[in-house]
C-alpha cells in the first residue's frame, strides 16, 4: 500500500539504492577513518583517546543533525532539506582537507562535527520518505531491506579506508570522503518529493519546539528509539575500540583488519534479510526477542574467548559476527515502533535519530575514556549496552501494549 504523494510524485518510486546510499551515508563517513585513527594518532602526535575522539564528536554532530532539518522538510520539501545538508557537507569535506594542509588537529575536529552536520541529514530524510511513501506493514519490510546499506556499506567502508590507509595513507580518507558526498548529492536528485501539499507547515520556531515536545511525550517512541540507539552504539564501539585491538593487540595491518571486518559486519545482511522475511509472518516483538538473544550471545562468546587469553583474529572476528546478524532484527523493528503510529513523521523521525546518535555519542566517549588497554573492555562494555536495551525493551513493550488496548 502507496501513501498519497503529491501528483508530480505519485508515479515516482523512491529508489532502494539511493535510499541505501542516504540511509548508510552517516555510518560511511562515521567509520571509513576508523582503520586510520593510529596514523592520525602518530601523524598529529597525539594520545590514542584524543584520536578517537574524532569518532566521537562526529556522533555528536551527526545527532545534534537530526534537529535540523525536519523543519526545512516540512516546508520546503524532502529534497531541499537534503541539498542543504549535503551542501554544509562539501563545505565541512574542504575544512578537514585544510586541516591535512596545515596539520591543524584542531581544525580536523571542527570539520568532522560540522560534516557530520551535514551528513546526518541522510538518515532522517530517508525515514521520513518511506513513511510518507509507503503504509506502517509495508515499511517495516521496506526498512529491513534498507538497513541492509548499514551492514554492508559501513563494512566495506572500513575495508576500502584500511586499504587506502595502508597504500596512501589516512589523509587520502578524507578526499575520498569529499568525492563521495558530489556523488551521494548528485544521487538525491532522483528521488520524488513525498510532501504533500496538506502536510506543509511554516518554519516556526514554536512550531518546531512543539513538534519536538510531542515526539518526548510520546513515551513509546522514546523507549523503541532507546533500543535502537543502544544497539545502534555497538557499531560504533566497535569502530572505535576494535582497530587498537587488532592492530595493537594482535599485531595485524589496518588493510587485513578492514577485510576481516567484512566478515562480521557482513553478517549484518543474513540478519537483514531474515528480519524482513520473519517481519511477513510473525510480530515484531518475536523478532525483537530473537535479535536481542542472538547478539548477547555474540557478546558473551567473545567475552569468554577473551577472559581465557584466546585473543586473536578470530576470537574477535567470529564472536562480532554473531552480535552484528542479530542487530537488524533489533533495530528494524524497533524503528517502525517507535514512530509507526507517531502523526508528524519528520520530528518524529528527527527525535527518533537524535535519541539513536546521542546513545552511540555517550557511549563512544565514556569508552573512550576509561583508562584501561585491556581486550576484555570492549565485550564488557557491549554487554552493558545490551543490558539497557533490554531494560529500554521491557518498558517500550509495556507503552506499546497500553497503547493498544487503549485503542480497542
């Protein structure tokens, strides 16, 4: 089943590639530096942590984004509120190659928030066009699939910047991320406008507030957002964390580390796939319990490698596969619960992305900062966050179940 769509729009399907290409753009640009963090940690000659935190202020950015623009979304179109996010991109892209010019680490840091800014337009925008286009059954299929750009891109993102990293080095990470935003941008021009003439609202900043304000008091999408965002954080826990394990731990090149990585992250897919297949004959929530067992089992398997001095390759790789082929099944689902049922889908989509980001920002900068080299670290961390996704889980279920039996 087809929303209603403006007319000039109505015949035009939004393309799956190019809402993976949106969707994936901010983990892309997230983590294609990860595999780089200890060059740029030798090049600029500084700590570990302060390296990282180039990870961790783009997760700032990229959540503080998703305030931006549902405003310009709803006013001036979907399309316009991506032109003006990949556009404070390039912009950002030219500050951090000036950043390599002067060798400003500073500057670098300034350039990552302000691009992740501009990037992050792509997974809210991308929210907002499938629940325009497509009904709340039909969109959590569409969703599953789509988030399969989240397994796979971000995966070989880390291969492709390992690779670049190790043959040109981490600076050339940043060029390519520039080519790539002309490309994404020159991509958005294909898709339709989805907003509706009825659905067009003025850009008021009390229009905005109170379209944030009732996404907060909507209790269901913040529990389901907290889920998502908790398993959300795992990727970039592991984008951050990971690298200095393999290659400082371990002893293997940033380029061998960025294929392995595939591997897990490639599992991803399977999960994708299964999710959106379980999606057409059981409730999301039996889907849900599934993701969630499969992963912390992941977790728990490394956890138990790792505490018997079994630290190698494949007791980081394999374990990390089993926790990513249940994620989709966790954050597909989680999606549409959080704002299937919300009327305003651009600031229910923007509170939804904000409340994702800001959980993997805090989670990757309270690692960050724990002072410990220690392998067992990360699973332990994981663990936790599974944990307060399962206690977000238990509450959102309750919100969910009120709601229903409301309606009835």
């Amino acid at each position: 089943m087809i929303n209603k769509l403006p007319k000039s729009s109505a015949n035009s399907k939004p393309s799956l590639l190019v809402l993976i290409l949106l969707i994936s753009f901010p983990p892309v640009c997230t983590v294609f530096i990860s595999p780089g963090l200890p060059q740029i940690s030798d090049y600029f000659n500084i700590s570990n942590n302060l390296a990282q935190q180039l990870i961790t202020l783009f997760l700032l950015g990229y959540a503080f984004g998703q305030l931006c623009y549902p405003s310009i979304a709803n006013h001036y179109g979907r399309k316009i509120a991506l032109y003006v996010g990949m556009t404070i991109f390039i912009i950002s892209s030219i500050i951090c190659i000036l950043s390599i010019i002067f060798h400003h680490f500073e500057l670098l840091k300034i350039g990552r928030f302000i691009m992740a800014l501009g990037a992050s337009v792509g997974m809210n925008i991308t929210y907002t066009i499938i629940n325009d286009y497509y009904s709340m059954q039909r969109a959590r299929t569409v969703i599953s699939y789509v988030l399969v750009s989240i397994a796979v891109l971000p995966a070989i993102a880390i291969a492709a910047g390992g690779f670049i990293v190790t043959q040109l080095g981490w600076e050339y990470c940043i060029y390519a991320l520039f080519v790539y935003g002309i490309i994404i941008t020159i991509a958005c021009y294909t898709l339709p406008e989805t907003l509706t003439q009825e659905n067009k609202k003025p850009i008021k900043l009390s229009t905005t507030v109170f379209g944030y304000v009732n996404a907060i008091k909507n209790l269901n999408l913040i529990y389901f957002s907290l889920v998502y965002g908790f398993c959300c954080s795992i990727i970039y826990v592991v984008a951050t964390a990971a690298p200095f394990i393999a290659m400082d731990i371990i002893g293997i090149k940033a380029e061998t580390y960025g294929l392995y990585l595939i591997l897990s992250y490639g599992t991803q897919i399977l999960g994708s796939f299964l999710s959106g297949a379980l999606s057409k004959h059981y409730k999301g929530f039996t889907v849900m319990n599934l993701g969630l067992s499969i992963s912390t089992s992941g977790c728990l398997l490394m956890l138990g490698l790792f505490y018997f001095n079994y630290i190698n390759i494949y007791s980081l790789i394999l374990p990390l596969a089993v926790v990513m082929f249940g994620l989709p099944m966790i954050y597909s689902n989680a999606t549409i619960y959080a704002i299937g049922k919300h009327s305003d889908k651009a600031n229910g989509s923007a509170m939804m992305s904000f409340i994702v980001i800001l959980g993997s920002f805090f989670a990757t900068y309270v690692y960050s900062f724990i002072p410990s080299h220690s392998a067992l670290l990360m699973p332990l961390f994981m663990l936790g966050i599974f944990f307060s996704a399962i206690v977000a889980y238990i509450f959102g279920f309750r919100e969910f179940k009120k709601i229903t039996e409301s309606l009835n």
